[in-house]
C-alpha cells in the first residue's frame, strides 16, 4: 500500500495534487524544525536576557564612571595652573624662572595626575617642556586634537589645555598630557569585567585578558561548562574615535536536554493533527482547484464558453474562494467573449473608414495593416513591407528623422505630413497626415510603432491656394507687398555677400484713372492684368513684378552685377511696352512712369531704397509721365537741391523732435461754439524759417519719413486731449493721416494702444483722410477704414471733391464727416460753386454724414454756408492755427464771449 501510495505520488508530483501532498510533508517537518528551533530560541533568550540585564548594569556604571573621571582630571588640570599662576614663578627673568618651575614640579610629582606638560607662548611658540614625551614632541599642532599617541612607546595621551598668565610675556597657553594606560583601566576594572582602551580601532590599554576558552555569549546553543562573555562599547567623553570596551563573564548552568524534552513532545502532537486534520480537505480543494485549471484551458483552446462553464462546476460546489474564483473566472470569460464579438465588429466598421490603422516594428517594417491602408496604397499586400516602400523619395528624410526620435525614446509621437510615391509601378500625387505613437515592451523598450494615416489632398491643395492669396495679388496673381518685401531683405543679404547689385523700380501706369472712367473698371482690370503678362515675359526667373496697389507696380531686380546691367533690363521692359496691349480684342496703348533705386549706391535699407524709387517715379511723372528716373541721376544732375536740402533738414528736424502740432478750432455752425481742433503740423528751421506743410509733408513721404514725422504729431494730440479732458473740456480732435500710415501693418492695435495710455475714448479721435487715398485702391481703403470704424474712431474724407470726379464710391467708405475743400468754399459767390457745394451736402445727408467745410474767411461766407446746412466751419475767420499755449487762451476767450 505504501508503495501504490508512493509510486501515485510520483506520477502526481508535477500536479497540483502532487504539490499540496509534498507541501503537506513539507510544512509538517519545517513545523517541527520550526518548534524545535522555537524552543532553542526560548533557552537562548532567557540567558540573553540576563545577559542584558547585566549588560545594562555594567554600561550604567561606567556611563557614570567616565564622566566624573574626566570632572576630576579637569579639575586637577585647573589646579596646577592655579599652582603655578599663585608661584608667580613665570614673573621672574627668563633665565631663573623655568628652573623654578622645574623644581616645583618635581617636589610636587607624586601629587600630579599629568605626566607631562608645556608652556606656549602667545604666539603657539613652546617655551617650556617637563616630561619624557614633551621633550620628543616636534609636532606641537597635533596637540589641538585634544589627544595624543606616541607611537615610539605605545602610549596615548589625553591633551588638557589651559590659558596661562606669563608675566610680561603676556597670555600664553598651558598643555598637559594625562597618560592612558593599563594602570589607569586596573583602577577602573570592577569584579567579573576586563577593560580594553581603543582608538581609532587600535588597542592602547588593557586592564586583564579573558580566559582563553571563552567565547562571546550569542544566541547559539549554550554550554553549561564553557565561559562566555558579553562585551560593551563606550565612547570617551569628549572623543568619537577613543572607545573603552568591556567584557563581563557570564556562565550558563541550566541543561538543554531538559530544557527541550516537552518541545519536542509538543513537535510530534501537533504533526499527527496535521496529518490528520488536513489531509482529506486538501485533496478535495486541490480537484476543484483543477477543475478550474481544466475550464480555463477549455476555454482558451476551443473558445467555446458553455463547454468551459461545464468544467467549472465542481469548483462552484462550495461558497468559498475557489467558488468565488469559479465565479470571476466565469465573469471573465464572458467578457471575453463579448469583448472579442465587439472588437470584431469595430474591425469590421474600421474597414470601412478612409482612415488606415499601421503597427511598425523597430526596423519600419508593416506589422499589421487595417483594411483602409490597401485604399489608400493601392495595395493588398503591404504587411511585411518597410514602410519606405510606399513614400514618395523626397518624403524620405522627414520620415526617417522623425521615426528615428520615436525610436530613441526622444519624444512619444509625431504628425507629418508625406506624399506616396510610386507603387508597384504606379505614380500617386495624394498626401496623407500620419500621427504615430511609439509603443513599449515590458522591459520598457520601444517595440514600435502605432498609427493613424488618412488622405488630406485635399485640404493641402485648399491651405495651398490660401497660402498662395495670402502672398500674391488677387487681381494679377502678382506677389503682394509681404511676399515683396520678404523677397527685397534676401536679396539685399545676398547682394552683401556676392558684392553684386539690387534695382528697385516703382512703375505707375500713365492716365489709368481714365480708362476706368471711360471704359470702366473691368476693362481696367484686364489693363493690368495684360500689362503684368507682358511685363513677366522680359523679366529672369529670379526677378520679381509685384503689384503695390492700384495701378502701381513693383520691378525687383535681384543679383545684378551692375549698374549697366540694370539699366539694360529696363531698356528691354520699356522696348516690349511701346506696343498697344490687347484686351477684349482692342488695342489700348499704355506708357508708365518709373523710379528707379539701386542698392548700395542709393541706399541700403529696405524703407529707404522704397523711399528713393517712389521719389524718383513721382519726379518722372512731374516731368510728363512715360519717363524712367534713376534716383542717382536726379542728385547727380543737381535736379531739386533746394529739395534735397529741405530733405536733409527735415530729416534732423524729425529725429530732433522739432515738428510741432498746431491747433485749429473747428465750430458748430448752428451754436457757433467750439466742438473740436483739427492738428497740424509745423515745422520751423532755424536757417530757412516756417516751411509750409505744403513743402515738407510730401518730402517726408518721398523720403519714408512721414510715419516719424506723424507719430510726433499724433502724441502731441494725445497728451493735448488729455490734458483738456482732466479740465472738464469735451474736445474732438481732428489727425491727418498718410497713405503710408495708413496701410501700415498693425496700424489699428497701435493706434488703440497710445489711445488707451492717454485714457482717451477712441469716439472723441477723427481720423482724416484725403480723398485720393480712400480711393486709391477702395478694396483695401475700405477694408482698413473699417477695422479704424469698428475700433471707435470716428473717420473723415479731407479735401472731399478734388480727388476724383466720380462719386460713386463714397458708399463703399466706412466714414463719417466730409470735408469741404476750400476751394469750393471761395466760389459761394459764384452759382455753379454754390451748387456744387449744396450738392456735396445733399450727398453726405443722403450718406447720414456730416459735413466741414474749411477755408471760412468771413462772416458772409459762414452764413452761407449755415443757410447751405453745413454742420461744422473752419477757417481764419474764427482763428488761424495756434500752438497749444494759444489755442487754450483763445479758447477760454471764446467760451467767455
């Protein structure tokens, strides 16, 4: 039977069955090692308790013992200073007193715990020895340590220091060395101890040796006829490093055999219990334990649930932990179940989506593939591929570096963008957006990569094309002004480093304004539309034709080697236009004026090269239109030095911040009080006097100074309107403002930003704006007087009915007043001059606008215009234009009256 019991045993031994049966043996023989073991720790115990017992009470005495030795030893060091202060031995000659000294210390040896001694003088210099070991000391700075081991004779020293009173030598210090050594330990020893001296780990002292049969007492099994020791360590007052050990005998006297007959009684009760108790239930737990074994591998094998929850019924047989482990596993397997049904249709409703799913594995190669990657790709073999085999070549780099940092852990995902390539033959023009994450082992490595691509041809056709309208001209498909200037600062640094030069040319079509008004502006539009096709045809591929605005054109040329050469393209531009351009099957001929600027000879900043080619286009056009300029040949040849004069003064004037704001009321003309200032600006030099504002102001905006020169007059405003505002007065304040200033970028969000410094209502600012601006190029005008309206301020049309005698688009202005040109002002006296006045203020009721009308001399003229409904007068009538101080002193006159 043992043997049948035996060999089921072996055969079991790998099963679970087999486990708890020699885990039953197992535990019952550790129970009774563990008892056994128990009973040996209960026999050790009781004498390491007495061993501490008396290991406490020895520590105690000896916590106690060292302190009031040191007490006393400090004790005795103060007297002997105070023996030898109260000699007054050291007050004598140098050559008497150290003898006398020596001599005291000799009579008085036997009382003297210190074998040794010194005197130091002030400065750490040793003037005295007494005692074998101060005579060999050569390292006197050893002793401030506080401790001392001569290593020649084995002895350690315990360093006491004193000051000392030397007379005339003044304050000095006294050492004494008190000797450590086995006499000293044999005072300390008490019955039963043996005391050892260390330091640093080496042995100094000794006050007895232990029995050589003597053991340190552990918790091993005891002898009762070997000694044993227990042994204590104690720092020396004062010092880390020097420790007195202690040793203190113990005897053990109780037998073990005795001591451990009713454990092992105990040993044998409790296996048979074991034995007994536990043996049935165990194998009963241990079948439905493997009942759950053997529906876990059903379930894993076939996939079939019912058949698994079969198997696991014995294991529900009882409402315990198996039973409630049958019942989460059953739990589990169901959600399986349902969760692999599900994930099955998500793969499914994945296959129908645009969107392709990848896996990668580390070497890019496709591990697994969704259904939406063979329509992307083309292709129904792509797992197992490298990835590279379906992007475009140039794609390439892009792909490699950002993978490559997913790969190394640099950062956990990416989005790019790539073109396929050519695939199995056939070339593909789609792009898609790919965002991958990276994914890792348990080891923590990246294992590869996940991600989501889809096709976006689309939307970057469509970014494309916005891209494209945000840098080119809409009209002529011309690049705009940014995409212009981007293009002039590289081809300045290029020209920097190949010494080579850059033509900047400002072209503006001859007597355009008339083929609108005749033929009208569609006609118009295919003008420069035909004009720019032309142009383009004589132009390098690296020269650029930008439209400026309106009818004006930009020429860069880049990378010219010279002057010449510049002068050669320009022939060849001016040749190609003499002919009539065709538009709508007519041909229309066209001449245009050009200003022509050369980098570094004119200018090397952007602005300034601007500045010079506009002023140069401006000159050819006063000289009869269908001309070309260079800036150059209008200051070599001496045309306009006074001009150029009144520039360079100007210029000073402007960084100087010598432009001064003058202030003209504007009154209401149904009060006749004063609503609001118009600003202007004035300017005076010290050597050509008052320069109209007629002679400066076109100056700054030929020469790219208006903005400068406006900003100065525009804060003097500001600072003007506050202060007037603090005194209670409700102001408008009426700013002119440049072509230049007004398509600046961020003109808006700046003009905002110095309104709210000066804690101003943008409502109580009238921004003007002359008529040929406005209408220059209306697309824009309109667009920015817009923003100006929506951010409160309010807009005027300066010198309205002399800029264009089309009125047709004033309804496309955000503004809000006109303004009367003076010029119709001094023909009230004439019918046609009244009417045409009277019907400019029909316009601007029928637009709900206000009116002012400037250049108002006199009193009749005034009533006139009051009778004609004019809203606001201004003029010398009422007062010339004032500075600041002038204005508030009329001011306050005027309300007076």
């Amino acid at each position: 039977m043992i043997l049948r019991y035996l060999r089921n045993f072996s055969a079991k031994k790998g099963t679970l069955h087999g486990q708890a049966i020699s885990r039953l043996a197992l535990v019952l023989v550790i129970s009774m090692i563990g008892i056994l073991l128990i009973g040996l720790s209960s026999y050790a115990t009781f004498y390491q308790r007495e061993a501490s017992q008396k290991q406490a009470l020895i520590e105690g005495y000896y916590l106690d013992q060292l302190p009031r030795l040191e007490s006393e030893w400090q004790t005795e060091a103060e007297q002997i200073k105070a023996r030898i202060e109260f000699s007054r031995i050291l007050e004598d000659s140098a050559d008497l007193r150290w003898a006398k000294l020596n001599a005291l210390l000799n009579a008085q040896w036997e009382f003297i715990e210190f074998s040794n001694l010194l005197i130091l003088d002030g400065q750490g210099k040793v003037l005295f020895r007494y005692g074998t070991e101060a005579h060999a000391l050569d390292n006197i700075s050893a002793l401030s340590l506080g401790w001392l081991y001569a290593a020649d004779h084995g002895e350690f020293y315990q360093v006491f220091q004193r000051p000392l009173w030397l007379g005339q030598g003044g304050q000095g210090s006294l050492l004494l060395l008190k000797s450590l050594n086995n006499s000293m330990l044999k005072k300390l020893e008490i019955p039963e101890t043996h005391l050892h001296l260390k330091f640093d780990g080496a042995l100094l002292a000794s006050s007895s040796v232990l029995p050589k049969d003597a053991t340190s007492f552990d918790r091993r099994i005891l002898s009762s006829f070997k000694p044993h020791y227990i042994e204590t360590a104690l720092s020396w007052p004062g010092s880390e490093k020097l420790q007195l050990f202690i040793q203190r005998e113990i005897y053990v006297s109780y037998p073990l055999p005795e001591f451990l007959l009713r454990p092992v009684m105990a040993v044998v009760f409790v296996a048979i219990l074991l034995w007994l108790g536990l043996g049935r239930w165990l194998q009963s737990t241990v079948l439905r334990v493997e009942s759950v074994e053997a529906a876990a591998k059903r379930f894993t094998g076939s996939g079939r649930l019912r058949l698994a929850e079969t198997e696991l019924e014995p294991a529900q047989s009882r409402k315990d932990e198996i039973g409630d482990l049958a019942l989460s596993l059953r739990s589990l397997m169901q959600t399986v179940d349902t969760r692999e049904r599900e994930q099955k249709a998500y793969l499914d409703t994945l296959a129908l989506l645009e969107e392709a799913v990848l896996e990668l594995d580390c070497d890019g190669r496709i591990q697994r593939a969704s259904p939406g990657w063979s329509t992307l790709a083309h292709c129904d073999d792509a797992v197992g591929r490298r990835l590279d085999e379906f992007i475009h070549v140039d794609d390439l780099e892009a792909l490699h570096t950002q993978c490559d940092g997913l790969f190394r852990g640099v950062k956990s995902h990416m989005g790019l963008r790539l073109r396929l390539g050519e695939i199995d033959g056939l070339v593909h023009d789609s792009w898609l957006e790919c965002r991958f994450v990276s994914h890792w082992d348990e080891l923590g490595k990246v294992a590869g990569l996940r991600g989501v691509l889809r096709d976006v041809t689309q939307t970057y056709l469509q970014e494309k094309q916005i891209s494209h309208m945000a840098l080119h001209d809409a009209l002529t498909e011309l690049p705009n002004r940014v995409l212009l200037e981007d293009r002039f600062k590289v081809a300045l640094r290029l020209a920097s480093r190949t010494v080579h030069k850059v033509g900047v040319c400002f072209i503006d079509l001859d007597h355009f304004k008339n083929i609108n008004d005749t033929l009208g502006h569609k006609v118009g539009d295919k003008l420069l539309q035909a004009f720019s096709e032309v142009m383009k045809t004589q132009l390098r591929a690296g020269d650029t034709l930008a439209r400026w605005g309106g009818d004006e054109f930009v020429l860069l040329l880049p990378d010219m080697e010279s002057e010449d050469s510049i002068r050669d393209t320009i022939k060849k531009v001016r040749e190609v236009m003499q002919s009539p351009l065709q538009v709508d099957g007519a041909d229309l001929p066209v001449t245009f004026s050009m200003g022509v600027a050369i980098y570094p000879d004119d200018g090397e900043e952007v602005e300034t090269l601007f500045s010079e080619a506009d002023r140069a286009m401006f000159y050819a056009k006063s000289q009869g239109r269908n001309q070309v300029c260079f800036f150059r040949d209008m200051t070599s040849q001496g045309i306009g030095k006074k001009e150029l004069y009144i520039q360079n003064r100007l210029a000073n004037a402007v960084k100087s911040q010598l432009i001064q704001a003058w202030f003209q009321p504007i009154i209401a003309a149904s009060t006749g009080a004063c609503s609001g200032v118009e600003v202007l600006a004035r300017w005076h030099d010290d050597e050509l006097g008052w320069i109209g504002p007629a002679t400066f102001i076109p100056i700054a905006e030929s020469i790219g100074m208006i903005r400068e020169l406006g900003q100065q007059v525009w804060l003097a405003s500001l600072t003007a309107a506050e202060s007037w505002q603090r005194q209670g007065l409700t102001l408008s304040i009426a700013v002119n403002v440049s072509k230049r200033e007004l398509f600046k970028p961020y003109f808006t969000e700046q003009l905002l930003e110095e309104v709210s410094k000066h804690q101003l209502s943008p409502g109580s600012i009238i921004l003007e704006v002359t008529e040929s601006i406005a209408l220059l190029d209306v697309e824009h005008a309109a667009e920015r007087l817009q923003e100006l309206k929506e951010a409160g301020f309010r807009i005027a049309i300066d010198d309205f009915g002399t800029g264009y005698s089309s009125l047709s688009q004033l309804h496309e202005m955000h503004v809000d007043e006109l303004k009367i040109d003076i010029s119709f002002v001094r023909r009230l006296n004439d019918p046609r001059g009244s009417s045409m006045t009277q019907a400019i203020i029909n316009l601007a009721r029928a637009l709900n606008l206000k009116t002012v009308a400037e250049g108002v001399e006199d009193e009749e003229a005034a009533a006139r215009l009051r009778e004609l409904g004019v809203d606001y007068l201004q003029g010398y009538h009422f007062a010339k234009p004032m500075p600041r101080e002038e204005f508030e002193l009329w001011l306050a006159q005027h309300n007076r009256s």
